[in-house]
C-alpha cells in the first residue's frame, strides 16, 4: 500500500496550490479518502474529506469555501485544489484512505508566506 503526496511547496498569501495524492496497493475506488495537516507546533487536524464515490464531500470550517477535494478513481488520484491561502495554511498535509483500515501518506509541505 503506498500513498504519495505531491504539489506542496511556498506560495505567497492569495495564492494557490494543488495537491496530488497518488495511490497504489488496494482497491481505490472502495476507500473514502481524507486531508489531513499538521501546523507546526500543532496536533493534525482534518482537512477535508471525499467519500468512495465522489458523491459526498465534507470540508473543516477553517477551509470551507477555499478548498476543494476531489477524485479520479481511473487514475486511483485524490486532489486538493487550495485557493486564497493563508499564512495559517502552513503544515505539512497528508492524505488518508479509509475502508475499515486507514493508511496515510507521508506528506507534503505547504509553506503560505510572503
């Protein structure tokens, strides 16, 4: 099982990043997948989630309405796309699957400074 994040990087305030989040090892299409991030000095927190379908998304109030998760279950990809970044968007971010079991990634960083 591997997942493997990608798109991280520094990005001023306003701007915007995508992240990838390849997967390989088990059936993609089954698994809800998730963001997640840790700030630093912080306790990882939700991001954002996507159920196995696409059909149902759900976002932490503190992201809602600038970012967005979405999927590809041809190419076993997660995304999310982050708009209007802010300098209090910066962790390291990691994606999840869960099917019962839950794997995670081992993160990208995200660094919102000018």
């Amino acid at each position: 099982v591997q997942l493997v994040e990608s798109g991280g990087g520094l990005v001023q305030p306003g701007g915007s990043l995508r992240l990838s989040c390849a997967a390989s090892g088990f059936t993609f299409s089954r698994y809800h997948m998730s963001w997640y991030r840790r700030a630093p000095g912080k306790e990882r927190e939700f991001v954002a989630y996507i159920s196995s379908t696409g059909d149902t998304t759900s976002y932490a109030d503190s992201v809602k309405g600038r970012f967005t998760i979405s999927r590809d279950n041809a190419k076993n990809t997660v995304y999310l796309q982050m708009n209007s970044l802010k300098p209090e968007d910066t962790a390291v971010y990691y994606c999840s699957a869960q099917y019962g079991t839950q794997y995670w990634g081992q993160g990208t960083r995200v660094t919102v400074s000018s």
